[in-house]
C-alpha cells in the first residue's frame, strides 16, 4: 500500500490489463479500417483510425501510470476479437465488445482509487466518459434510421 491507501500492486495490475487491452483496440481498429467495404467505406475507416490512434494513447496512458507507480508494462496484448465476418455491421459489433472490455477496465480501476487518489480517480473517469462516448458512437452507427 502506498500512503494514499490505495493497493498498488492491485493498481498496476488493472492498468495493465487496460494496457494490454488498449492495445489490443490498436490491432483490432486498424484491421477493421483495412477490412471495410462499400459506399461509406471513407468516413468509416477514417473513423476506425482514429479509434485506432486514440487507443495507442490510452495505452501510453496507462504505461505511464504504471510506471509512476513503479511498476512494469506488460508486453501482453489483449483479446483480439475476430469473428472473420466482415460485415459493417459485424465488425461495429465486434468494437462494441471491445468498448466494453475497456470500459469494464476503468470500472476496475475507478473502484480500487475512489476516495483514495485523485489523479488515478480523475484519469479513470476521464477515460470512463471517453468510452461511454464511443459505445454511443458505435450504438448510433449500429441503428437503423429511423429507429
């Protein structure tokens, strides 16, 4: 425990799984980008690359606070979610899975720092926000207009 009360070795083991599966969002969106077809296929891969980009930040995020905890990056990469269905629609679902593994992570960690270390607690809500926005992104594309 460090004097913030707050298990760091619990700690840095939900960062690295958020680490890992970050990364794992980095593979999984950049083959997604790659895999699209059809009329929509630009502002789809657009959109894939930079949820791609955007989960290479949160990985570097969570190394970081890893670090500053002094403890040490996995090399691990998470789940990669692959139905081999390459559907629009399949592979938006496929990142809806994905969304929610990470935000389940945050969960995690926001639950081990609560009440105990502000900037922990700040960084994972920050980031529980980021990924409630993009399942609402990825609900929105999923529906029917209309619906």
């Amino acid at each position: 425990m460090t004097d913030t009360g707050i298990d760091n070795d619990a700690v840095v083991s939900v960062l690295n799984k958020i680490l890992e599966t970050e990364l794992a969002g980095v593979v999984c969106y950049t083959h997604y980008a790659l895999m699209i077809y059809g009329y929509n296929r630009i502002p789809i891969i657009s959109w894939m690359r930079g949820q791609a980009t955007e989960s290479l930040t949160h990985a570097n995020e969570a190394g970081e606070l890893i670090t500053h905890l002094g403890g040490h990056p996995s090399l691990g990469i998470g789940p990669l979610l692959e139905t081999h269905r390459h559907d629009i629609g399949d592979i938006l679902r496929e990142s809806l899975e994905h969304e929610m593994q990470a935000l389940t992570a945050y969960y995690d960690l926001l639950q081990l720092v609560k009440d105990r270390n502000v900037m922990l607690e700040d960084y994972a809500r920050r980031l529980i926000a980021q990924e409630e926005m993009h399942l609402g992104e990825v609900r929105k594309m999923l529906r029917k207009p209309g619906q």
